[in-house]
C-alpha cells in the first residue's frame, strides 16, 4: 500500500464530461483495490497490462460512456439490469485474471 496518499474515485471521464460515474464505477474501484491487495506485484502488473490492452487502442477517442441518468433509474438510484450486467461481466473477466473478489 505504500507511495498511496489517498484514493480519489473513479475517473472515468477525468471531470470532463458531467454526469458520467455512477456508484457502480465506486464499487468495483473499491472491490478491485481490495482484490489487488491479495496479488504479488508481478500479478498486479500482469493484470495492469491486461486491463491495458483492454482499451489502448481506444484511449484517444476518449470514451466516456453513458451519462448517469442514463444507466440508473435516477428515481429510485438502482442500476438499470444492462449496466448491472455489464459490470459482473467485466468483473468476472478480470476474476478470470487471477483476482478474488
């Protein structure tokens, strides 16, 4: 855990485009860094640079998804069943990756 001063939140779209994290962004940033504690650092980097190759020939088109309003019923503040979906699938991808959720 050391050089970590503070954790900050996601970032999806770095401030740029309002509306564009949801707590589902809060909740895996915070499993997946728990998670991460459990690897050797060989096993973080190896994951790092999954995850890198993952989006790096998107990093220029910067993608920012989808608003909130638009992924959460923003009346009773519930994901919708896709952005659900989508999120216990990105995370068993990267529990097949080597971490433990």
């Amino acid at each position: 855990h050391s050089g970590i001063a503070r954790v900050q939140g996601p970032r999806p779209s770095t401030g740029a485009v309002t509306g564009t994290c949801s707590g589902l962004e809060a909740r895996f940033q915070g499993e997946l860094l728990d998670a991460l504690c459990k690897v050797s650092r060989k096993d973080a980097d190896r994951i790092a640079w999954l995850a890198y190759g993952k989006y790096q020939d998107q990093l220029d088109k910067k993608p920012y998804g989808q608003p909130f309003w638009e992924v959460y019923d923003v009346e009773t503040v519930n994901p919708t069943a896709e952005w659900l979906t989508m999120y216990e699938e990105v995370k068993e991808e990267a529990a097949g990756w080597g971490l433990e959720f």
